[in-house]
C-alpha cells in the first residue's frame, strides 16, 4: 500500500491540472487509486508487483522520478501494509522522501509507540487533551490500556476506533475512484504577511469558497483543518469538529477563526494558510439543530439566493463586503 503526497518544487501543493495529470501518471501502475484532493493519493500496488518486477519500493522510486520528469513535481511516499499505517509513514518520512514500514508486528509497534494521539485521523486537540489527563500521550501506551478504558474515556465508537489504530489495524480498502472525503482551499500571501486582519479575510474567503463547494456537491462537512506555513517554511496544523456537519460558510468561518485564535500568533510571518473541509458527508444526513433564530434562517435564505447567482455569473458574482477589492 503506497500513500502519496505530491510536492512542487517550492514545497507546495500542486494545482489542479498538475494533480490530474500525477492520478492518470499513478493509474498506469495500478488501476486501484483512490484520490485523497488536493495533494495526496492511496495506491494499492500488490497486483502490480509481479508485472513490474519490483517491490513497493522499487516501485515507489520508479513513481518518484517519473513525477518529476513528466509533472515536475516531488512525492513523499509511505509504504506500508495498510491506508493507516502507509499515511503515517508518509508523515513521518521527511526529510526522507520514501519511508518503508515493515509488516512485522514488532515493527509496527515500534513506529507506532511513540507517536503522539492527533497523529491519527479523528483525533484532535480536545480529544487528546482528554486522552493527555489519564497520561495517554502517545499511541503505545493508548495501545496498552483496555478496549474498556478508553471507551469510557472518549466514547464507544471513537474508543474502539483509537483501539485498533493505536495498534496499526485498518480494514479500509483502497477505493478506486471513492467520492471526495475532503476539500481543501489555500491562500499563498504575495508576501510573507504579519497582519492578523489579512490572515482572517484569507480565512473567509477560504471559507466562502469551501462553503459555496459544499454546497454545490450536496456535501456537508464534520470538521476543519487549518494549516498555517510561515516564512522559515515550517507549519502549525489544527484540526477541530464542527458542532454539526454542514456547509455553512458562517459556521466553517466562525470555526476557522477559533482554529486560528487557538495558535496565539503574534508578529508570526505567515506566508500562506489552508483549510481543509473533512469528514464528508451527503447533505441530506446532516442533522441541523433548530436555533429559531430569525437572523439565521434569513442568512441560510440569502446564502441560498447568492449560490444561485454564482452558479449563473461566476464565483465572484457575490462577496461578502470585506473581500471586495476596496476592502483590501
């Protein structure tokens, strides 16, 4: 199992056309892909092997030097036995750009243990703030406590998931061609930019562009990540729940300031910030707390009303006040 991001020259994510063209290059070594927009792919390459007479690695750097001479771009590559375990491996590759995870349990449970617990997908700062007062602040001694523990702890469902993740297990198969489980938007400063007022108005116009996503593809999403890059090239990542799924653009905005606030930045030189929309799911199963709230229902009418005018004259058909150009 391989776990790709791919990488710019400058270290940055690739545009939409370059990504395209880095899934059809990846299809010609398995036809089983799952794209992971905007920067990442799952490769199942166990059927691949034997007709490339290569192992995953062998396979994995003939993958790297055919991205860089036919798109110019980089990848960071995990391989691993399952899309859990090839992801972390992916996280922890660099400055590697390949990082092979052996199958033996030992092994596993070697790279696993000292992890910290927001290194899985689902658990964020609260969670392991939680999971912090009982002193369990990395992934092997998660792995050590009882399935029963730890359903106290954080709940049935998310203990029995963070149970069997702590020990590397992961059913999910590589789904090719699986509906997008997240969405992503990022705004690069034309320069490095210290002034907390223009990292909140690149917020909103991140969040009104994923909401005006969402909304357009039925979608709703559970969570926000925010990912700050700073001028020495390194980054900040938050990710934090929504009170309910959705598509909102107030309410991913009202989040991502929270995600942007809980940073503490001061005088930081920011040099760009993305959101990532995750947790995904058909708009019609999202549950919407009734608020009776006037104000609200006249906002999702408005937002309803300006999602049709951008349907019929462009995305910036209709803005919020503070991203119009005098506003700058």
């Amino acid at each position: 199992m391989l776990h790709i991001r791919f990488r710019t020259a400058s270290g940055a994510a690739p545009g939409a056309d370059t990504y395209e063209q880095l899934l059809d290059l990846l299809s010609g070594f398995t036809p089983v892909v799952e794209a992971l927009p905007p920067d990442a792919a799952l490769a199942d390459v166990r059927g691949s092997l034997r007709y490339f007479g290569q192992d995953a690695a062998g396979l994995a750097l003939l993958l790297r030097v055919r991205a860089l001479a036919q798109c110019g771009a980089d990848c960071v590559i995990g391989i691993a036995a399952n899309p859990l375990l090839a992801r972390l491996a992916a996280r922890e590759a660099p400055p590697e750009p390949i990082l092979v995870l052996p199958g033996a349990p030992d092994a596993v449970a070697a790279f696993l243990d000292p992890l910290p617990p927001d290194a899985l997908y689902g658990v964020g700062p609260a969670t392991a703030k939680t999971l912090a007062t009982y002193g369990l602040v990395t992934l092997g001694r998660i792995a050590a406590t009882p399935l029963g523990t730890l359903q106290r702890i954080v709940g049935v469902s998310a203990g029995r998931r963070l149970y069997a993740q702590a020990r590397g297990v992961d059913p999910t198969p590589v789904t090719p061609n699986a509906p997008a489980r997240a969405l992503a938007a990022e705004h690069r400063f034309g320069r490095d930019e210290l002034d907390p007022a223009r990292h909140r108005r690149a917020l909103l116009a991140l969040c009104e562009d994923l909401g005006t996503r969402l909304r357009a593809g039925h979608q709703a999403a559970g969570a926000l990540t925010l990912t700050v890059h700073y001028a020495d090239r390194s980054s900040t990542v938050r990710t934090r729940a929504l009170p309910e799924p959705t598509g909102h653009s107030p309410a991913l905005t009202a989040l991502a300031y929270r995600l942007l606030a809980s940073l503490g930045l001061q005088r930081a030189r920011v040099r760009a910030v993305a959101l990532r929309a995750e947790g995904l799911i058909p708009a019609e199963l999202a549950s919407r707390q009734l608020a009776f709230d006037p104000a609200d229902d006249r906002a999702r009418r408005i937002e309803a009303v300006a999602d049709r005018a951008r349907a019929k004259f462009g995305p910036k058909a209709v803005r919020p006040a503070t991203l119009s150009d005098s506003a700058a």
